[in-house]
C-alpha cells in the first residue's frame, strides 16, 4: 500500500508482497469452531466504507481497485485468503498497522488498519453487521465461498446443489440454521465439498424467505407459495395441425385438478425422450414455426404454481416437406474458362434447405452432377472447351422439386491475338548474349513467347520460331557465333494465334569467350 503521490521503489514493492503474502508464523488449529470465523457480521458497513476511501488513498496505487495486485500481491480471495486462512483478524490488522505502506510503516493508526480490513472482508463477499471490527479481534479468516450465493426455490419444492470451495483440504464446515422446511444432504464436511439443499412444497399461501449458513457463509433462500398443494390434470384431445414447417398445437384444458396457468410442449423423436420443452402460457393453442423436417412424437402438461401435471397422451408429428417450386431467373455467364451459374429462390413450395446442379453435353443430360449445392451461386474455373446444358433444381429436406429449363454454357477458345511484347533489350558480353522483355499486354493470355532471329530485317532464317515459357520474360544464350543478328518476341495464345512481334534489335557478335 502506498500513497499514490509516493511511487515505490523495487526494494520496497518486494517488501510489500512479503508483507501482505506470508502469514504470520502462529497457525490456528484445525479444531477452531466455525463460530470464530469472520462470516458472524464482525465490521459494520460505516467502517468498510471508511476503509473504502482509505484504500483508494492509500493502498489502490499497488493493489488496484478492484484488489488484483500490480506492485503489490492481488488481494482477492484467490492467493490472500491462502496465505492468511485460519489467521486471527487481529494479526492482519496489526501487520497492514506495523508494515504498510512500506514507504512510511506505521503511518496508520489501529483503526485506520481495521478499517481497511473491514472493507477487505466486504470485497471479498463478507457481511457487514452490527459490531465494528477491533485492532484486537480474535475472529479468524477463512476463505469458503459458496456457488451459488442465492436461490429461488419452486412453490413446489426442489432441490439445489451449492458447491463449497474451500482455500484449503483442513478445515471444517457445517450447514447450520436450517428452518424447518429446508434440509441437506450432508450436515457438514472438511475442504471443497457440496450439499444438496431440498426445499419442502409451500402451501402457506405466503412467500418464505430463510438465509442458512454454509461454512459461515450466508445463503439465502425464497419460496413463493403454491396456493394450493394441487397440480392441474391432464389436458385432452391434444392435435397438431401441420403446414409445411409450421406446427400449430391445440389441445383442451383439464376437468379436473387445480386452474392451470402455464402449459407445457414436450417433444422428442422417440416416445420415451422428450428433450425438447417449451414452456407457453395460459393458452390452449401455439404455433411452433421452423419445425424441422422429420418425424417426432409431441405430449401437452398443464401446470400452476404447484409444478406440473401428468403428460397427455403422445401423438404423432410428421413433418413433411412440400415439394419446391422450381428455381426462377436461371442464368449463366461465361467469362473465358470460367463459368458461373445463378438463380434466384422458387416462389413455391417448401423454403429449400438446398439445390442440385446438374449439367450435360447435350439438352437434359446429366453428364455432371447432380452436384448438391447450398447457396443460389455456383462458379466452376478451367472448364474445357465445349458446349455444356445446365439446369439446377430445389430440394427441401430430402424432397427434391422440379428442375429449371436448360442454360447453355459455351466455353470456346479465345481467337484474339496476344498483345506484342514491349520493351526488347539485348546486351553482347562476348559471345553471350542477354535478352529481355516486357510480358504482353491486352488481346488473349499469351501461352508461350516465340524467339525469331534472322539475317536481316524482318527475316528469321536463323531461328524461326523457338518456343519459350509464357513466365519468362529473359533469356540468357552462350556461345553465339560472330554475326549480325535482327531479333523479335511474340506471344502465341493457348488457341495457336500468334500476336504481332516486338520491336526488333539489331546486336553484333565479335567477341570470344
């Protein structure tokens, strides 16, 4: 803890984290009642915010606000209620007193360091109580927590398992101030453990409220009343109307029993599971939507503040989809090898949870596919040259609709000519000679580049055509004869168009190796 105008040294961050993490030397007995522990309301809540506001000053500067350390060690229950479990209060009031902030020890009066314990019990969930909490308090510390904290029991009773963590293996804890109509699986137990805590129906006609005490630490518990002790009977003439994925329930309310005020829609696809529950209010009709595609069995309770009744009968539920319309707006585009096929929904039928593509070298064939699809895009690259029938058809769950007329896709060379090369250089170092060029643009892909050389202008007599990579862009040739060579480059297209030459070069072989 340090006043936040005074920033700590390294030295005296060190001293801090000792200070605060290691427990006093003394250790309390295992045997200690849970009576002395700081869960009997031992602060009040004037002295926590007290502490509250000394802590921000004082001590927030290195162990945060919300107590996770920095320069000092964190202050939650985690790794403090470790080191100080089982200690008197008393001891950590006169340690935070004697050592804190290390910058200025002693600077802190007996109240003061009580006051910031008090608001570090209250952090770390302590109750707050009527009795202020003394520099010479011989409570101890222990570091149970309960999960939950609160629970709403049902007017019809129940049960609720509470974990109980421990901060260490040694320790006792007990479940005490139990009303009548609570009990517990286990009266008590040593480290992390759990309870079942099982609530009595409540007929009273009066919310009930109680807060137990699980290793010291407070529970509290609710209860609405029922009312009444009685559940509803069991609904009649129970009915599914079914339109394509929608599912409309109806069913007749009980003659006998209590008034239902909520029902109950239990499904499954076996008539001895009914995993699927959905909870609908006072009402004899309910529309499920989405339902999907299948067959599944279906039963209706009524219930009331006192639970739930018994089930109706099970009555079959088939749902069946609608064959769908035939897709609309069908349409294919051809962009060089590359083909791409859309369509909008059909307008009829069942929503489809998928299409079938289907494609042909002649009208109606199915040379390819069908081909499941999800989305109304379809896009395939390096398709062959050719003539291809494409049509795509719905399905709904596994029920197929009607297939569209065909689209002709024509994927056909490309008869354009390549660009011409730009940008031909050659270099002469000796008798090896360089060439680069710049990649043609415009007209079709090139395939390969094709290397003329000749005599003369124009001619190439000496090379015709030497046929190089469509990636190269350079060559590199040794071992030329003297001479005077004129060379050009031209791209051919994969259809064999040859495209006009580059600029042409005129170089002088003289040289030897």
């Amino acid at each position: 803890m340090f006043p936040l105008w005074r920033p700590p040294s390294a030295l005296a961050a060190l001293g801090l984290f000792l200070a605060l993490s290691v427990a006093p030397a003394h250790a309390q007995s295992q045997g200690e009642p849970d009576s002395q522990t700081a869960w009997g309301g031992i602060f009040t809540s004037a002295q926590a915010s007290t502490g509250a506001t000394l802590y921000s000053g004082r001590c927030s500067s290195c162990h945060r606000s919300d107590l996770s350390g920095g320069n000092g060690p964190a202050l939650t229950l985690g790794g403090f209620g470790a080191s100080w479990e089982g200690q008197p209060l008393s001891a950590l009031v006169s340690r935070i007193q004697s050592t804190m902030p290390p910058t200025d020890p002693g600077s802190l009066t007996d109240a003061q360091a009580a006051a910031i314990v008090a608001h570090l019990l209250q952090r770390q969930g302590y109750p707050a109580g009527s009795t202020t909490l003394s520099a010479s308090s011989s409570s101890l510390y222990r570091s149970h927590r309960l999960s939950p904290l609160t629970w709403t029991a049902p007017a019809a009773g129940n049960q609720k398992s509470i974990a109980v963590t421990a901060s260490d293996t040694g320790h006792s804890w007990f479940v005490t101030q139990l009303p009548s109509w609570l009990s517990s699986s286990v009266s008590g137990a040593t480290g992390s453990g759990t309870t079942t805590i099982i609530a009595a129906p409540n007929t009273s006609g009066a919310t009930r409220t109680a807060t137990i005490l699980i290793a010291n630490r407070p529970l509290s518990v609710t209860q609405e009343s029922t009312g009444s002790s009685s559940v509803p009977s069991v609904p009649s003439n129970v009915a599914a109307a079914i339109v394509d994925q929608l599912v409309t329930f109806t069913w007749t309310a009980p003659v006998a029993g209590a008034t239902p005020t909520r029902y109950r829609i239990e499904a499954g696809t076996t008539a001895d599971s009914f995993p699927v529950m959905l909870d609908v209010g006072a009402v004899t009709t309910h529309a499920v939507p989405g339902v999907p595609f299948g067959s599944y069995v279906a039963r209706i309770r009524a219930g009331n503040d006192a639970g739930f009744g018994e089930p109706s009968v099970a009555i079959p539920v088939v749902v069946t989809a609608i064959s769908p319309g035939t897709p609309r707006n069908a349409l294919v585009t051809v962009t060089g090898s590359t083909v791409r096929f859309t369509w909008d929904a059909p307008a009829s039928g069942s929503t489809p949870t998928g299409y079938l593509i289907e494609a042909g070298l002649q009208a109606g064939r199915t040379d390819i596919g069908p081909i499941p699809w999800t989305t109304r895009v379809f896009e395939a690259g390096n398709v062959p040259d050719g003539r291809y029938f494409l049509r795509v058809r719905a399905v709904a769950g596994s029920t197929p609709g009607a297939a569209t007329a065909d689209v002709v896709a024509d994927v056909v060379p490309d008869l354009r000519p390549p660009g011409a090369p730009a940008a031909l250089d050659a270099t002469v170092a000796g008798r090896t000679v360089t060439l680069r060029w710049t990649a043609a643009t415009g007209g079709a892909p090139a395939s390969v580049y094709v290397l003329e050389v000749g005599s003369s202008s124009g001619a190439s007599n000496l090379v015709p055509g030497l046929d190089l990579s469509a990636s190269q862009t350079s060559l590199l040739a040794p071992d030329v004869p003297s001479g005077q060579y004129f060379i050009r480059v031209r791209a051919r297209s994969a259809a064999g168009v040859l495209g006009p030459p580059s600029p042409e070069v005129l170089i002088n072989v003289t040289g030897s190796h």
